[in-house]
C-alpha cells in the first residue's frame, strides 16, 4: 500500500500533462537563414519547443537547442540537455555557452536570466579557474549586463577572494552594479567564497558611497554575504536615519532576508520607524509593491515583540496599509507553500502569488466548502481567444477573486477587500488536475486583534480534519 502513494500523489501532475504528451512534434523547418529559423521557434509555447526534433550531432539544430537553453518556464533537464549538446557542437565550453545565452537573454527576464547564472556559477571551481581568461575578456569587452554579473560572478569563485574582480569593476563605469547583482547568485561561504571576504568591502561602500543607486545594490547584496547580527544593524541603520527613500527600501527588502537568529533583542525602535515611514507616506501610494514590502517588514517586526507591543505596532500598521500575503508554488511538487491565513473581515488585503515552477499555475478564491465544485468547474474549461478571459475561472458566484494564470517565473498581486462574513473561504489552483494538491484556506475572522490573543487554525477542506501546520 505505502509503495502505491508516490504514484497517487503523481497521478494529478500526468493528469495535467495529458493535453501535451498527445500532441505530435511541432515541424521546424531548419534549412532556412537564421533569423527565419528563431522566428519559427520563437512563436512555439514553452512545452511545444521541448518536443522539437534535435540531434547533438548535427549543427543545424544548434537554435533549437540554444532556444531550449534561454526560454522562459523550462524545467532544468532541458537547459542541462542544451548546455551538452552546444558544447559539443562549438566544441566550446560550458562557461562560453552560458556567457553567450546570457547575452540574448531580455533584460526583463529575471527568471531565465537567474537560471543561466546558477548554471553558470555552480560549475566546480577548478573548472572556472581554468576559464578565467574568458572571464576577463568578457569583462574588459563591451557586453549586456547579464553577462557582465556572471563574469564577476564566476571570477569571484575562481579567485576565492573578491580583490581582483572588485579592482576590475572600479575600472569601469557601470560594472560595480553588476559586481553587486552578481552576489545574490554566488554560493557563499564553505570553501567556496568566505562570507567575510565579500562583506567587508561591500559593508564598505554602503558607508562611503555617496551615490543612492550604488548604495541601493550594496544594501540589497549584503545579507547574500553574512547572515548575522552586523548585517542586521548596518541595514536597521539605514531605515532609522530617515535616508534616502529607495535606499531605505532595499535595506527594508534586505532586512526580509535576514532570519529571526540574526536579529538583536531590542528591535522595538526599528518597528516604530517602520511604522512612522508608513504613516508619511501618501495612502495612496502605501499600496505600492515598494511600500507593501515595508509593511511586511513592520509586521514582520511586530511577531518578534513583546505581546502588548507588538499588538499596538499591528493596531498602528493595519490602520495605515494593506494586509500583505505572499504565496508561492512550490517547485515540482504542485503544492502552495501556504496552506492558511487569517485576514480581518472587511479590510484590504494583497495576496501576492509567485510561480517559481515549470508548470502553470493561478489561484483562485471561493465561497466556503466551494473547492470541489470551483475545481470541477474550472478544469472542465477550454481556454478562450479572448485575452481577457482568465484560463480555468469558471462564471460562478462562487468565485470570489481570482489571478490569471501565472507562467514559470511569473508573479501577480491580487487585491481586494476581505469578505464582510467571517467564515473558512477556500483557495486552490483550478489548472487541470492541480486541485487535488494546491488548495488552502483563508480564515476571514470579525477582529485579527483578538484571533491572535486566541488563535485557532482552520478545517482541511479536503480531509474534515484540522491543518497541522500553516505551511507546506
């Protein structure tokens, strides 16, 4: 019986696969120029372009793998596959691949861009070392910043020690910012790169740059490099001197990064100045993404304080701004990260969705004891023409907000006003098959104040049974 649950639990994954794996192999025609041929292939999906023909022998196939290696919302074994077989085609290395892909990736392209640099920079050091020279001549040749950041990136790793890259970047206009971008990307600590050796001179220029853009990056960079309590005050530092606003939000965005473990014992000043910060600023722009991170912060904060203190800094916040939840499909096992959470009845909320999967997935909120019917529903959809249309939503009362239908690297806000009835209100992902697995609940409570004095969790729509945890 235990060695059948692996294939139950994979039985809504092929089910969602099924419209694919029936469809035949898109025809690419490649005795065509170059440019015709990526056109062809620029106009596939996603999962189309993973079931073109290729072969690692033959060099007219190089496009099709180089566009397996740069588009958006591939799992990694075709990236993996499309590194292979344009090292062997160029009869180049992995190193000069990656740096060539990360060139035609979009500069909007966060996510492709994000998988081409840990690509790049968690080849073996011995493997970089030997490169180095290719490094340096992307660093010395004009280039797009993406392939600037993975240069540094991997001379960081090559060397051990951040001197010469950092030498070479101060040369340079333009090239500290992608130095800095860069370090988000890099294995830190263990033998690889010694947390301390990027910290001190990063820690550095925060203190002497003058430029608000420069200290921005270092700000955002610093808890890359150590996780600690002097991370901590340098950041706390920056929102308490009343500072430049775009600096103060990168050490507020920073500062999110940072585990509890790392924070001081008296952090009660830093959440009225995060609470102060809210209050001047204009309410119309408190909903913004840079000011909702704020507020995230502030409530962050509050969790960590004494119990009355903390109440009155919540009391204060959720007067000025908007609630913030954060949901994330977790990668390769169709779950949310978040099985509930509590809003106040009546009052603005934001649900921030990211999908970091391969697959497709929305979320979608419904009436309480709606999950079977909205998933039944919304599976049973053919997509529509109309781009207006929201794949899978069915036209239902029972829906109550719902997101489009976010692709690989995709991330969507939703907001709306908290239902006025209090009650255990359902989400799930209505995409095909999903909802077996990727659904949770919203509990809308009369007052949060007194459900934190008393919490209580939620039923699992599913099972009758209480959640045993708010994440997955």
């Amino acid at each position: 019986m235990s060695a059948s649950l692996p294939l139950i639990r994979l039985l809504p994954f092929a089910l969602s696969l099924l419209p694919f794996v029936q469809a035949p192999p898109p025809r690419v025609l490649l005795d065509q120029p170059i440019r015709a041929v990526e056109y062809q292939l620029g106009r596939l999906t996603a999962d189309e372009l993973s079931r073109v023909e290729r072969k690692d022998d033959d060099v007219r196939y190089r496009p099709v793998y180089f566009a397996l290696l740069t588009r958006k919302g591939l799992p990694r074994q075709f990236r993996d596959e499309a590194v292979a077989a344009l090292t062997k085609l160029d009869k180049s290395s992995a190193t000069h691949v990656l740096l060539e892909a990360l060139a035609k990736v979009p500069a909007e392209d966060n996510f492709t861009a994000e998988k081409l640099l840990g690509l790049l920079l968690s080849q073996p050091i011995a493997t970089l070392r030997q490169q180095r020279e290719l490094l340096v001549q992307a660093i010395d040749q004009p280039g797009p910043p993406l392939v600037l950041r993975g240069a540094y990136g991997a001379m960081f790793i090559a060397d051990g020690t951040p001197d010469a890259a950092w030498e070479a970047a101060l040369k340079r206009d333009g090239h500290l910012l992608e130095l800095l971008r860069s370090v988000a990307h890099i294995p830190v600590g263990g033998t690889i790169l010694p947390g301390a050796a990027l910290f001190k001179p990063i820690a550095a220029l925060v203190n002497e740059s003058t430029d608000p853009g420069t200290r921005a990056e270092a700000l955002t960079a610093l808890p890359w490099t150590r996780r600690d309590a002097a991370t901590f005050g340098i950041l706390a530092r920056e929102i308490l001197s009343g500072g430049n606003e775009d600096v103060r939000v990168a050490a507020a965005r920073a500062l999110l990064r940072l585990p509890e473990n790392a924070w001081p014992q008296d952090i009660e000043a830093l959440a009225r100045a995060v609470v102060a910060w809210v209050s001047g600023t204009d309410a119309d722009r408190r909903t913004d993404p840079a000011m909702l991170d704020v507020i995230q912060l502030g409530e962050k904060l509050a969790a960590a304080l004494p119990v009355e203190t903390a109440r009155a800094v919540r009391r204060e916040l959720r007067a000025l701004g908007v609630q913030v939840v954060r949901i994330e499909a977790v990668p390769e096992q169709m779950l949310f990260d978040v099985k509930w959470f509590v809003v106040e009845a009546g009052k603005p909320v934001q649900i921030i969705l990211s999908n970091p999967d391969t697959m497709p997935h929305n979320l979608v909120l419904g009436q309480p004891g709606s999950l079977k019917e909205i998933a039944s529903l919304g599976g049973s959809l053919s997509v529509s023409a109309d781009p207006a249309v929201k794949p899978y939503v069915p036209n239902t009362p029972l829906v109550l907000q719902a997101t489009r239908l976010l692709q690989s690297g995709d991330t969507e806000r939703l907001g709306f006003r908290a239902p006025a009835s209090p009650g255990e209100y359902i989400f799930v992902c209505t995409f095909p098959g999903h909802w077996l697995r990727m659904y949770g609940v919203m509990v809308v409570v009369p007052d949060l104040e007194a459900w934190e004095a008393k919490p209580t969790g939620p039923i699992d729509p599913m099972t009758g049974a209480p959640f045993t945890s708010r994440r997955n």
